[in-house]
C-alpha cells in the first residue's frame, strides 16, 4: 500500500479519508495547523498529497496543503488527538493495527457493531484501552463543513470536563462549534438510528407519499430513538439536542444524506442487493437496521419504523411495509409503538 509520511509536527489526525473524514480534516487544517489523515486507498493518499484533492469521496473541495495523507497507521504514532471516521463494521479491527494508541480517540462514526450490537465507544474502548473515548456528532454534511459553513456538533466526553478542555480547543474553529456532554451513549445512540430512519423518510420520499407523511415519519421515529435511547440508558436531553432530533432532521430532509439517499431509490423499486454492492460510500443504515432491529425486539423496545426498514432491506415491497405500517392498531401518541 501507498504511504506519505505525514507533516513533522502534526499532533492532531484523522482515520479514515471517506468523505466526511476529509471535511473533517479540511475543517481542522483551516487554521493553519498540520493535520495527517489515514487514507486505506492508496489513490486518496496520493491525490491528497499531490493535488490536495479527493475526487473520490469528497470532488468539491479543494484541500489545504496543510493536510498530509498516508496509508500507513505507524505514521499516527506522534498525534495526541485523533479522529475516527471509518465504516463503523471495521471501527475495531482498524484501531487494533495502531502501533501508539492516541491519548483521546473521537469517534466520528455512527452506528452499530453487527453480530455483537457494541456501540462504536465500546469497540473502541476494546480496541484500544489507553486511550480517552469521546463521540462527536451532530447534523453535518460533509460538503459544507469542508466549504467552511456554520455547523454545531455534539462532542460528548467520557471523562467529563477535563477531557472537554483538552479537545474543545483542538476541535472548535470559528465556523466549527461543538457543545459540550457527558453523555456519550445518547450521542452514539442519536447518530445510528437517524441513519436508518433516514432511510425509511428517503422511502417515503421514493414512493412520493408527500410532506406529510415524511413528517409524521419523523415524529413517530423520534419516539422511537427516545425509547431506545432511555433504555440503555442515554437522557432525552441529549436526544433532543444536536447528537439527536438536529441530526435527524438534517438527514431525514435532503438528497445530499446518503442514508436518505438509498431509501429513495428503494422507494423507486431498485434492488436493495443492488444498490448496496455498487455504492461507493457507505450508507451506515443498512447496516446498523437489521441490528438495531435485533436489540429491539431483544429487549421488548417497540420500534416498528425501524423494523420496517430493516424489511424493506432485506426485499419486501416497500409500498406493502408501509402499507402495513400504516394498518397497524390505533393508540394514544405517547404510548409504545
């Protein structure tokens, strides 16, 4: 594989060079500091280097000089900070080839470990027990944060303030504003099930049922997230903040989701086996749905959009799912389900 040392110096790194950990990187260089991000392929690592772009994933920004790119993970040993942004299914396995573990690892992936239903702070506490773990999330799409637009995230510290006071600092620019929580559960939790929810509003938008329908969608989701949210733990506070219903409004509303995305080519009857093994992207809902679906039903959570989607992934019709959706028995609205 490809590798370019990264800039002398550079304290502060991103981990994966898919499109939002490039706006990520972009938004950290803007001040002028050396940042290194970890690209797995070695044309991002040489485009980055050498025409400070990233066609692949992220062809609207031009990139700060100031952002070196490597695919070798020794190459991070020196950073302080780093930014996690890998798929979420192979958070863990990346995390275990880092020779130096970072003093504070930020996870900027969302979702959820098939096969173990781990949050990603879990895995990467697993993965690498040295390091301080935080969450941040928040409504962003990555072309604006790489294009310098106002945005406000979560940034959700487990060791409370005092890990906040080292990262809000290396973290915030002037167009960058995270707010500060200790609750890294509800943060994690808000960012997955926006993901498939998003899905399930791109359905709605696929199979033109209107305005109405994808807002009541939205509604009935967000009684979902809190519901699921609570029962492992995580406040309402949180999810009704940035981390949660800012996030799903974001994504539940715009082609530029690519959670949203997918579900309306569903929704437009194109194959859900299809669409998956030819994306070059990752949507993070069609991976964490069927999971989420699982810990659901585990747990006696009732979550019927959820599950809905998670059956549209695996090929049922999707105007019969929400036809049955729709059938299912009257209640008063602050009740389960």
């Amino acid at each position: 594989m490809s590798t370019t040392s990264p800039s002398i110096g550079a304290k502060i790194g991103v981990i994966g060079a898919g499109a939002w950990g490039t706006a990520l990187a972009q938004m950290l260089a803007s001040d002028g500091r050396d940042v290194v991000i970890w690209a797995f392929e070695p044309e991002v690592v040489d485009s980055i280097n050498s025409d400070h772009r990233n066609p692949r994933f992220l062809p609207s920004a031009d990139l700060s000089p100031n952002i070196r790119a490597t695919g070798d993970l020794a190459d991070l040993e020196e950073i302080e900070t780093a930014l996690v942004v890998t798929p979420a299914q192979v958070l863990g396995q990346i995390l275990q080839g880092l020779t130096k573990p970072p003093r504070d690892l930020v996870l900027c992936s969302k979702g959820i470990e098939a096969g173990t239903g781990r949050l990603m702070n879990d895995v990467a506490r697993a993965a690498s027990p040295g390091s301080a773990v935080a969450v941040l999330s928040g409504p962003t799409f990555a072309h604006e944060v790489a294009g310098g637009l106002p945005t406000a995230v979560t940034l959700a510290c487990e060791d409370g303030h005092e890990q906040w006071e080292r990262l809000s600092p290396a973290i915030a620019r002037p167009a960058f504003r995270p707010y500060y929580s200790d609750d890294v559960t509800g943060a994690e939790i808000g960012g997955s099930i926006k993901n498939v929810l998003a899905i399930a509003c791109g359905v709605v938008e696929g199979l033109t049922l209107g305005q109405n329908a994808r807002a009541a969608l939205i509604a009935r989701g967000y009684a979902e997230m809190l519901r699921f949210g609570e029962a492992l733990g995580a406040r309402a506070e949180t999810l009704s903040g940035l981390c949660g219903l800012g996030d799903l409004v974001l994504t539940c509303s715009s082609s530029s989701s690519r959670n949203f995305s997918l579900g309306k080519a569903l929704g437009e009857g194109a194959s859900a086996a299809e669409l998956m093994s030819d994306r070059t992207t990752v949507a993070e809902g069609a991976h964490t749905a069927p999971v989420l679906a699982e810990l659901a039903n585990r747990r006696g959570i009732a979550m019927p959009i959820v599950a809905s989607v998670d059956t549209i992934l695996g090929g049922a019709p999707p105007r019969k799912v929400v036809a049955e959706l729709l059938a299912r028995p009257l209640k008063a609205e602050q009740t389960g389900g």
